[in-house]
C-alpha cells in the first residue's frame, strides 16, 4: 500500500507541472506531461482499492479530454498560420449601444444632429438605430481622394468659427438690443459665407455659365484637389469646432424661452431674438450639417468598398470542386 501511495503521489507531481505549463502557454509541453500523468495514474489504479481506483479513473478521464481539447487548439493556431498574410482595411471594432432618441422641437433636431456629427468625427455614433458611423469612416487613407472642394469648406468653417466668437464674448443676455445686433450680424455674416461656398462649389442656381474650355476647367480642378487629402484632417477640426461652439445657440434659446414662459404677452425683443436663433437652427443646418452629411455619404460608401475588397480578399481567387472519383 506504501508503494502504491508513492507511485500516486509521483503522478499528482507531474500533473502538477503539466498543470504550470498548461497556464504558461506552453501547449506542446503540457500535453506531453499530461500524457505521463495520464500513464502514470492507469498504473496506479490497477493496484490501489476499488473506490479510490475509481475516482483516479475519473480524474484520468478529465485529463484526456484536457489533452483533446489542448490538441485541438494548437491545430487550429496551425491551420490559421497557414492563410497568406496581408495588411486587411477593414478593422472590426466594438460598436457600442446608445439610447437613440430624436428631440420632437425641429429646432432642437438641428443641434442634436451637430451634436451626432461631432461624435461621429471624435469616437462613432449612430445616426439611425441601424447606421453606426465610426470615427474609422471619417479618418480612412486616402479619404481627400473621393471628397471635392475641401479648400473652400475649411474656409466656411474656420470662418464660421470667427463669427461665433463675438458671441461667446457676451458675458450677459440681458442686454436685449446688444444681443439682438450681435445675432443680427452672426446671420448676416453666415448668409454672405455659404453664399460664397455655393458659388465654389457650383450649387448657385441663378449663376451665368460662361463658356470654358476643356483645358481649363481641367486647370480648375487639378488646383483645387491638390493636396486635398492633407487638408481634409484640417477641415474636419474645423468642422469639429464649429459643432462645438454653434451648440451656444440652442443655449441662448433654452434661456430666452425659459425667461419668458409664464410672462404674457411676450416682450417683443425676445420673441424677435427667438425668431432670429430659430433662423439661425436653418441656416446651420443648411450650411454646416449638409455639406458634412454629404461627405459622410461619400466615405460611409467608400469605407464599404474598401471592407467588401478586403473581405474578397479572403476568398480564394479560383473555387474547384473535387468529383468524387479523385480520391479513388
């Protein structure tokens, strides 16, 4: 009986460090000292008592599925390392869940909307419960090459974030007058700006064509994509901090709101400031939301081209099926 608990005790001390191996990672040691285990623990059980025989038996068989289950992982490593490798576009990443509600107030959609964008840009957001657009989307190589235009909506935006300082600046609203030019100036300002981006990029309706030849409209276009791809990280940090700080107006709205419910009738001065940030809502949306939900559409299509050809890539350049009598 001595000898049958050293012989025991020998086999625990080499699952043991089958055991240590196995949580180091080291598979293809493990599975060897998992084997000596298992061998040593059948020649132990044909000479101890029946009940404790048994429960070695037990354990022996757990150890074998063990020994099937570390083999079968290391072949699957094998078999993996046999695929080509290649750098892939697409990059699986986590999406994460949000609580998708809509604000029922239009005007409280424009913001919300900005608010979207800017996330967007920064870290992904869903703008429909089934359309997640990740940040990946906006920052992809090569991304200038499909948007056109770039020059003249970086000077929109930086431009539009010089006409909201003035505002920022105001360290009271309850000076009516003074807060009513400052908005006045801002629409102004702000009307004259994407004046000038429709007429860059040809969206003016009632403009004159004058005839142009092939070669410079050929002219044309090569100065204005040149080095656009640089410049369109620049465009949308822009683009960024106008989302950020156009978000002032809806403040000024929830504020001037607040001051007059309960009060009637309204003050003529603030219900005029309302109708100018209502305005206001229109024209950030017509301006700065439009021209970035078009570029979104454009790489949101161009990030899926690019997924679908790397998926492609996966499959195998030729399919053959092989007839039954080939292994005969």
């Amino acid at each position: 009986m001595e000898t049958s608990v050293e012989a025991l005790m020998e086999a625990l001390a080499v699952l043991q460090q089958a055991t240590a191996l196995d949580f180091s990672g080291d598979v293809e040691d493990a599975v060897e000292m998992y084997i000596a285990a298992v061998t040593c623990l059948d020649a132990v059980a044909e000479v101890l008592p029946t009940d404790l025989a048994e429960t070695v038996k037990r354990n022996t068989e757990a150890i074998r599925r063990k020994i099937d289950i570390l083999r079968r992982s290391r072949w699957t490593h094998e078999q993996t390392a046999l695929f080509p490798s290649f750098t892939i576009q697409f990059v699986p990443v986590p999406i994460p869940i949000e609580d998708y509600r809509v604000p029922r107030s239009p005007f409280s959609r424009v913001f919300w909307l900005m608010r979207l964008l800017k996330r967007s840009i920064h870290q992904g957001a869903f703008f429909t419960p089934s359309l997640y657009v990740s940040r990946e989307v906006w920052m992809q190589n090569g991304s200038g090459a499909s948007l056109r235009f770039v020059g003249a909506k970086i000077k929109y935006t930086s431009a539009l974030c010089s006409a909201i300082e003035p505002l920022q600046s105001m360290k009271t609203l309850g000076d009516i007058e003074k807060t009513e030019v400052h908005l006045r100036r801002f629409v102004d300002i702000e009307r004259e700006l994407r004046s000038t981006l429709d007429s860059e990029i040809g969206r003016v309706k009632d403009a004159k064509q004058a005839k142009k030849s092939v070669w410079g409209t050929l002219t044309k276009k090569a100065k204005s994509w040149a080095h656009q791809e640089s410049n369109y990280d620049v465009c949308l940090t822009w683009a960024s901090r106008a989302l950020e700080e156009g978000q002032l107006f809806e403040r000024w709205h929830i504020y001037f709101a607040q001051a007059v419910k309960g009060v009637s009738p309204v003050p003529p001065g603030i219900q005029l400031i309302l109708d100018l940030l209502q305005y206001i809502g229109v024209q950030l949306y017509s301006g700065l939301c439009v021209f970035l939900l078009h570029d979104m559409t454009m790489l949101v299509e161009r990030y899926q081209c690019k997924c679908q050809k790397s998926v492609a890539r996966l499959l195998p350049v030729e399919s053959r099926l092989e007839s039954g009598g080939a292994s005969s």
